[in-house]
C-alpha cells in the first residue's frame, strides 16, 4: 500500500501553511516591495521617470507653477530600476506590498517641488532645489545667474559684455 | 562575422544548405552570424526551399511577418528553421511587393507554419496563395477587414470602433465546451469537444482572447531595449524570465556584445530555478485534474521553498526583473548559494519521495496511462518542442541543440519517452526536475568570478547606441514549455519587430490528434498535460475537422453556463 | 416504546445537526493532511447559512430543478428517520422502507441532472448514473437480506464489508465523485444551481453522507446491542468513525473514470454481497 506514504509525508511536513494576515507576512531580504522617494533628497530632475519602465514614476507640471513627482502604486512593477538610477540617492525601496485601498488616491505618493523662474520672462526654468544646489557646485560667476533661463542669460551676459566694451546696446 | 553581404559560413552542412539555397533556388545571403543565416529566396521557390529543408531535418521554428514597406515598400515573410542537430538556424526571407502583396503557403509540406502563416495574414496582411484554409486567428471577427495591426501605419494604441458582429456560422453538431471559464483552464480558452458517449470524436479550439498586443507595444515610442526586457518579462506569468533572457538575447546578438560568464551562469541558474517551479506547479495541477489534491498541495508545498528562493536571488517571487542587456542586476554570494544548496537539497528529497507516491496512485496510472497519445511522426510534423516532444521520442532540447548561455559548462540527461502519453509527460517532467536541480550545483560550484554586468551597459547608460538599425537576431530558450523563440529586427532605439513565438503555440495544434478517441473524462489532462500557458501564445483558430471548412464560433455560442440541448 | 421513539427523534435531529460538523471535520483531516491549517469546526455551517441568505436565482427552464432539488432534500432528510428508527424497530417493513428511500433518493439526483439545461450537468447525470448501477442494487439486496433475516451470528459481520464498500461509493467521494467532477465537468450536476437551491443540495448531500456512514452500525447493532442507551451512544459513536474512515480514504485516491469505475465496482460489490449470501445460508454448527 505504498498510498499510505501519504500519511508518513504529511505527518513529517506538519502544517505549512499561515493564518496570514493575522501572522505577519515573511518576505526574505532581498525583496522589493514600494519605493519611498524621499522629498528631502529628490531633486525632481525626473531620471527615474525616464527609466521606469509602467511609468509609474512620472513628472508633472501643475497650473500653480509646482513640479510634482508622482508615483503611481497602481502601475508599479516593482523592478526597483528607479532606485538604481536616482543620481540623488532619494528612492529607496521598501518591503512593503500590501498596498490595498478603497481608492486610486491612495496609491498616489507625490512630492511637490517649487520651481524657480526666470526674473526676465517668466519661463520656468526646473526646480528650485536642483537648481540651488547646481548653482552651488558651479559657484563662483555663474552663480547669479541661475534665477536666470538660459536665452535671457545670454541676453544679460552679452548686455553685460557690451557695456563693459562700451557698446550700447 | 556578422557581416552583410555575400558570405559563406565555415560549417561545412552550413555551407551546403546556403550552396543549394543559392544556386539552385536563386537566393543570396543578406546577413549571417555563427549560428543564423539569412536567405532571401524569390517567393515563387519558398514552397520547395520549405519542403527541402523540412525533409533534410529542420524543424519550422516559426515565421514571422514584417511591414518593411518604410524600408523597401514591401512586405517580408521570414520562416525560421532550427537545424536541430546542427546547431544553426536557416532564415528564409521572402518579399512581397507592397501592391502584390501574397506569399506562396508552405502549409502542405510544413504543417507547423499553420498558425504562423495565419498570424502573418492577420497581423501583418499578406495573402496566403495555395492554401485551402484560410481563416481568422488572432484577431477576433468584428475586428474592421482591413485593417492590419502590425503595420507601421497603425497606431500601438489604435482602437477599433466597436461593432456587433453575428457570427456567420454556428457548428452543426453540439459540442461540450471546456472554456473560456473552466476550473482546469486558468486562463480563458476555449475548446469544444465533440463526444459519442463519453468518447472524444472531435475537436475545436479557439483562443487568443488575452491577446495583449505585446510585440506591438514593443515597437512602439512607449518604449527602449532598457524596458523591453520587463515588458517581455510579463509576456508570461510561470516563464517570464525565459521570454526576457531570449529578448535580450537577441538584442545581444544584435548589439554583438556578450554579457561576462557570471552573469551568463547566473541568468542559466535562475531559468533552471524557473524550471524546477513551472514542473513543480504543473506536477501539482496535474494531480488535481486527476482528482488527487494531496498529491497537489503537498507538490506546492515542495515548491514553495523554491519561490523563496527566487525571491531572495532576483527580488520578486516572479517576474524578477534580474534581467538588463549586458548582465544582470543582482549577485549571487557566499551565502545565498549555501540557502540554495540546501533549499535544492530538501527540494530534491522531498519531490523524490512525493514523485513516487503519485505515481503509485492507482486512478493517476491508470488514466495518465495510454491516454492523450501524441505519435513521434504526429509531433515531428507538427515541430512540437519541449516535454511534449520529449515525451513522444521527438529528442529536441535548445539546451543541447543550440547551447546557449552557460549550458556547455554542465551535464545533464535529457529525458525521453516513447509512449507519448499522459504518463510519459508526466515522467518526463518529474526527471527533469532532478536534472535540473543537478544543473545549478554542478553551476554554483562552478560560478566564475567577475562583473556581472558588460563594462558597455548599465542601468543608467541607455543601450540604444550600442543596438544599431537594420539588424537581425533570432534567439531561442529551452523554457520549462519547450523552446521558446525571439526575432528581432533592429530599428532606431526599439525593436523594427519583435516577434515572440511561446512553446505552447507549437503544442495546441498537437492536441486534436491527442484528444481524438479518448475519454471526456481524460480530456482536461490532456489539455494539461501540454502545460498550455495561453497568455503566453494567445490567438484563436477553429477548424472543422470533418469537413475540412473554416469556420468561426462566436464567444457565447455555449461558452456561458446555458448550453442548450 | 415511547423512549425508542423519542430517541429514534433525538438520532434524526443530531444527524441533521452533525452532518455539516462531521463535513468540516472532514474538510479538517483533509487539510492535515494535505499540510494546511484548514477551516474551523463550523465552517460548512457557515457556507451554507450564507448560501441561504443569497438571492434565489432559478436557472433557466428550472423551476423543475428547484423542486427537484428540494424533494431530494425531503427525500434525504426522510431516509435518516427511517434509518434512525431501524436502530430500534426492526419489522421488515423498516428495511423496506429504507430501501425504497435509498431508491428514491437516487432516482431524485437523477432527475435533478437531466433537467437542468446544461450539458455539464447532464453528463454528469449519466456518471451518476452508472455510480448508482454499480452500488446501489447490492446496497438494497443488503439491507434487506439483512432485514429479512437478521443477524443472528458474529460471521454474519462479514456482511459489513459490502455494505460499507456500497454505502462509500454512494457519498460520492473521491474516487466516486465523478458526476461532480469539478476539473473535468465543471460541477457536473450541481453546475447550475447557486444560492439557496444549493444550499439545499449540500444538505441533502451531507444528510446522506451521514445516512451512509451510520448505516453499517445501524443495520448491525440492533442485532448485537440490547440496550437502547448503549445502542444510541455505539451508533453515534460508529457513525463518526466510518465518517472519519471515509475522509482520509477520499484523500489518498485520485479521481477515477466512469468506464473503469462501473466495471470495477461492480465486480467487487457483486463478490462481496455473494460472498456474505454464502456465509449466511451456511447452516449453525
């Protein structure tokens, strides 16, 4: 009756199975749950949305003149690519994955980033900390010119050239 | 290598099969590589190069259907042979003028290029001449006459209008439906079986209602050869890594780069893993078909630990996202491969133990046993791969035809029966399983140091540079399934086509001659028993066998729980 | 008398009451087996108070169905008075009667398949019937050779061999459960029913679960047992064993398939009932 082995096999296995989600769930270390993205860090350059691959991560430009960083859970993959690429280090990925909710809202995670604007014509120019902390690391001349967009910045910057050679101009 | 032009491999059957393809057929070479030659043949010889190559002991890997009206204003069909036993593949372009636009069916002499031929009459629009069937497969019937969705003029987000269509004919006999919703069937399908008694006489099938439109979205803006490898990843639920190890394949191929040996091993253990959970799982709903759910739950809980284990490995218990073009994105250390030593160890016993008793179950022998015959000329004319192949005395494994990856580094048996039945796919998966587990020891003791990712590529290096236009791939894997094949043609930054070709699309054709005769009571095996994956190969196709005519059902016509007598 | 029938009563009322318990028991030992935590006590209870409380959907053309459905109810339900009252009254109009409820009880699944409107079902129909040919005849001789003659020595226990090999194959378990055959015909002939009408269907299925695992004591234990007390308590406690027997059988065979079922069955169920026929015209001494 090599059918009763069934019996030894279950004896030895005991009961595998979890009373979840009453018992916490196992997830091993090298899982990949939700991304964090941290607003202290994120600059808003919008790298990880060009890589994500659902574009879950996107860069959106409100009415208010604000650059939100959206992520998306409901599009998420979980690859974690975004991560890998962030220049800033400000994505981290989590081992969460119980991510149900009654609404699409709730799976919605942005950070706002102000953005800065030209002085001259008013055209936004990026986000006011990739900016700020760009103008630091170049320093020295260049650095008053960052609430600048790039054509008024050559127009101030040869204005600047003429008057010095003492062209009007 | 890999030049275009005239040029004549060094493999002297090689050189035979391109001699006679060229001299005597009128073709020339555009393009080869160690492995692949393409011939572009004028489209009035495909029939007879088709049937020469079919008879000199190519298997039809697929053909795949290109719009190339941007490029030269005419349509291309590429049949892909596998020279099996050689280790190569022959490529067999035809062209169709833009204005002519028919190529010759080689259905007669290659029974395999049914479906494809159809898909590329469905997708692509190119007329089959000489071919007494001609039907809709893929795309369903209110989708509007003319219009083509793998031509490059229609949108990767185009949406038919919706219309009301009636199906013109209903089936004269009443068959017992299995699908689209059935408890054996995880996915919709449907099969109509037509009975005497309980005795199957007939059958129908249609499918290809999940048909995602992958291959186009993989051309489309919306993505890069960085994302491909996710996306081809999802083409499949169980052997996702498989489809985005062969895409990147080819794209390496393409971009002529090879990854370093250790990411090469690492990739070969996790498609073995991947392996070892599909059989397992398979094991497991086959024992449950039989009506055995011990032998099911326990075959999952032998296989739990193994989902673990890629999730500790890759990150994700499926759809790992390992995968980039050059490498991959994780290592293996010290101590991940001691816990998948002694995971394979418990996994290895443990399913050692359990693959006897289900076997020793007196209703699983007695009705795997001599059913769902699948003869060895019935699998060889129909090119069927993997364990069904195996199972019918067909010896096909890529891993051992065409090695790829770090499968030269290990030994292993492949396993093969002769019976064709149920039992013998059965059999031939359970020892696959213990193979495969002996494949990753004999790799991790192996595992060479090194990057684990091409000093070319990155995650944040776009790769577009380095995959230049106008090139071609053809990469195929051996998948838990069977082999699993990619072509790509190369464009600017994203595929020019991408076509995908799952095992199971070789093997549904293979089971009306399985089911016919058989018990009803035996059919959902069957149908098992070629491990189906139907997101994987998704198209439609019915066929009257009897009268031989073409025919459509519509979804509802006895889908739905009111079948009328 | 007025005790015997009080607890012939008592015996009908538990069994309707245990019958769900003893199923989710069963549910229980299945899961143990199959390594897994399983659902508590009540669950089948549970299952079908919720059951109760969905909408009655008639299937199409099946108002013939719902009353079939509920006639096989009744019909169950009044197979396990004639059977709790067989522990204490043993006329051979008793056993008749027994037998004509286990007759009737069938031929009602039979009606109940073939008049929904769906092909499943009528398959399913037909399995049940050839389920029924192979065990039910012997099961009927048996009950009534038994009441016809009674059991008047302890070789006649070996009676108890086909009639508990008849009355499992008449619960419709795993091997024999091929007219519900869920991966093959998709519940067979229950596919069409949902809600309270099959609500109703469970409990005459479980009801006659229980029938036919209390009827090998129950036709035995009068004949062994004088007191009445001791008879209930034996009873009860037999039925639960053969329920519990029952359960772990079903979980270590797989599905079979009508056609070698038929013969199968037969053959084994023909041999057996011959067998104790044998036995029990041999004559004393």
């Amino acid at each position: 009756m090599s059918i009763m082995k069934l019996l030894s096999i279950a004896a030895k296995a005991k009961v595998v199975t979890r009373r979840y989600p009453f018992e916490p769930p196992v997830v091993t270390e090298g899982f990949r749950g939700k991304i964090e993205v941290d607003p202290k860090l994120c600059w808003g350059c919008g790298v990880c949305t060009r890589i994500c691959p659902p574009n879950a991560l996107t860069l959106k430009k409100r009415e208010d003149g604000t650059l939100v960083l959206s992520y998306f859970m409901g599009r998420c993959i979980f690859c974690g690519m975004c991560a890998e690429v962030c220049p800033r280090g400000a994505i981290t990925v989590t081992k969460e994955f119980e991510l149900a909710s009654l609404t699409a809202e709730d799976l919605v995670r942005d950070v706002k980033h102000d953005v800065v604007r030209c002085r001259i014509c008013g055209r936004v120019i990026g986000p006011t900390v990739e900016i700020r902390e760009a103008t630091k690391s170049v320093g020295g001349a260049e650095a008053k010119y960052y609430d600048l967009c790039p054509e008024c910045r050559k127009l101030v910057v040869a204005r600047g050239i003429m008057t010095k050679v003492g062209v009007r101009p | 290598m890999g030049e275009q032009g005239r040029y004549l491999p060094e493999c002297p059957e090689m050189s035979e099969v391109v001699r006679k393809l060229t001299e005597e057929y009128g073709g020339h070479v555009i393009f080869s590589r160690e492995s692949e030659v393409y011939i572009e043949v004028p489209r009035h010889e495909l029939k007879d190069v088709a049937k020469y190559l079919y008879s000199s002991g190519a298997f039809l890997k697929t053909c795949a259907a290109v719009d190339e009206r941007p490029l030269n204003r005419s349509f291309a069909l590429y049949h892909i042979f596998g020279m099996d036993s050689k280790g190569y593949d022959v490529i067999v372009k035809v062209s169709a003028p833009e204005d002519d636009a028919w190529v010759p069916s080689t259905v007669d002499v290659v029974p395999a290029a049914d479906w494809c031929e159809l898909e590329a009459r469905d997708m692509v629009g190119i007329e089959l001449k000489g071919r007494r069937l001609v039907r809709r497969l893929v795309l369903p019937e209110d989708w509007p006459e003319d219009i083509h969705p793998l031509r490059k003029e229609v949108p990767h987000d185009f949406r038919p209008p919706s219309v009301k269509a009636e199906s013109e004919f209903r089936p004269p006999e009443r068959g017992i439906p299995i699908g689209p919703y059935h408890p054996v069937l995880h996915e919709p399908e449907y099969f109509e079986l037509l009975v005497e008694g309980e005795t199957v006489v007939d059958v129908y099938y249609r499918g290809f209602h999940v048909h995602r439109g992958i291959e186009k979205l993989g051309e489309s803006p919306r993505f890069t050869y960085q994302k491909i490898p996710f996306l081809a990843e999802r083409i499949c639920g169980i052997c996702g890594f498989v489809h985005s190890t062969c895409a990147i394949m080819a794209m390496e191929k393409a971009a002529g780069i090879r990854p370093p040996e250790r990411a090469e091993f690492i990739r070969t253990i996790v498609l073995e893993l991947e392996r070892i959970h599909s059989h397992l799982l398979w094991v497991g709903v086959a024992a449950h078909v039989l009506g055995y759910d011990a032998g099911f739950m326990h075959t999952w809980r032998v296989r739990e630990p193994v989902m673990i284990l890629s999730e500790l490995i890759t990150g994700s218990r499926k759809t790992y996202g390992l995968n980039l073009v050059g490498g991959v994105r994780r290592d293996i250390d010290k101590d991940k491969m001691e816990k998948i030593m002694k995971t394979l160890d418990r996994v290895e016993k443990e399913f050692k133990e359990l693959a006897n008793l289900l076997v020793s179950v007196p209703q699983i022998r007695r009705r795997a046993q001599g059913t769902g015959v699948l003869t060895r000329s019935e699998a060889r004319a129909l090119s069927v791969v993997g364990p069904v192949a195996r199972a019918s005395g067909l010896y096909r494994d890529v891993r051992k035809d065409y090695p790829y990856l770090a499968y030269k580094e290990a030994s292993f048996k492949v396993p093969l029966y002769t019976e064709g039945d149920n039992l013998a796919r059965v059999l031939v998966r359970v020892e696959e399983v213990f193979e495969s587990i002996s494949i990753i020891k004999q790799l991790l003791d192996k595992l060479p140091g090194g990057p684990i990712m091409h000093e070319k590529c990155s995650a944040i290096i776009p790769v577009d540079e380095l995959i230049p236009p106008g090139k071609y791939a053809v990469a195929a894997i051996e998948a838990p399934r069977g082999e699993d094949v990619h072509f790509l043609m190369t464009g600017e930054g994203r595929p020019y086509r991408w076509r995908v070709r799952a095992p199971t699309y070789q093997n549904i054709p293979a089971l009306r001659p399985m089911l016919r005769g058989d018990p009803l009571a035996d059919a959902p095996l069957t149908i098992a028993s070629i491990d189906p994956c139907f997101s994987c190969t998704d198209r439609a196709l019915v066929i009257d066998v009897r009268t031989g005519r073409a025919r459509t059902i519509k979804l509802w016509d006895g889908g739905v729980g009111t079948c009328r007598l | 008398m007025y005790l015997e029938i009080l607890l012939a009563t008592a015996l009908t009322v538990a069994g309707v009451v245990l019958a769900p318990i003893y199923d989710s028991l069963e549910r229980k030992i299945k899961a143990r087996l199959h390594s897994r935590v399983g659902p508590p006590i009540l669950q089948t209870w549970y299952d079908v108070l919720k059951l109760l409380a969905k909408e009655l959907v008639i299937p199409e053309g099946g108002y013939f169905t719902a009353a079939v459905v509920l006639t096989e109810l009744f019909l169950s339900i009044a197979l396990l008075v004639s059977v709790s009252f067989l522990l204490f009254f043993q006329s051979l109009t008793m056993y008749v009667l027994v037998a004509v409820f286990i007759s009737a009880l069938s031929a009602a699944t039979l009606v109940k398949s073939v008049t929904q409107n769906n092909l499943f079902s009528i398959i399913g129909g037909f399995r049940e019937y050839s389920v029924v040919l192979s065990a039910e005849p012997f099961l009927i001789l048996l009950v009534l050779l038994i009441g016809a003659r009674g059991v008047t020595d302890l070789k006649s226990l070996i009676g108890l061999a086909p009639v508990v090999l008849t009355t499992y194959v008449m619960t419709a378990r795993i091997p024999f459960d091929i007219a519900e055959a869920e991966p093959e015909i998709a519940s067979g002939i229950m596919i069409e029913l949902s809600g309270p009408l099959l609500a109703a269907n469970e409990l005459s299925l479980l009801t006659r679960r229980y029938v036919m695992a209390a009827l090998p004591a129950y036709l035995f234990l009068p004949w062994l047992i004088a007191n009445p007390l001791l008879r209930v308590g034996l009873g009860l406690a037999l039925t639960l064993l053969t329920w519990v027997i029952f359960a772990v059988v079903a979980v270590l065979l797989g599905r079979t398939r009508a056609a070698v079922m038929l013969k199968g069955t037969t053959v084994a169920a023909l041999t057996l009932t011959l067998l104790f026929i044998i036995v029990e015209s041999v004559p004393y001494g």
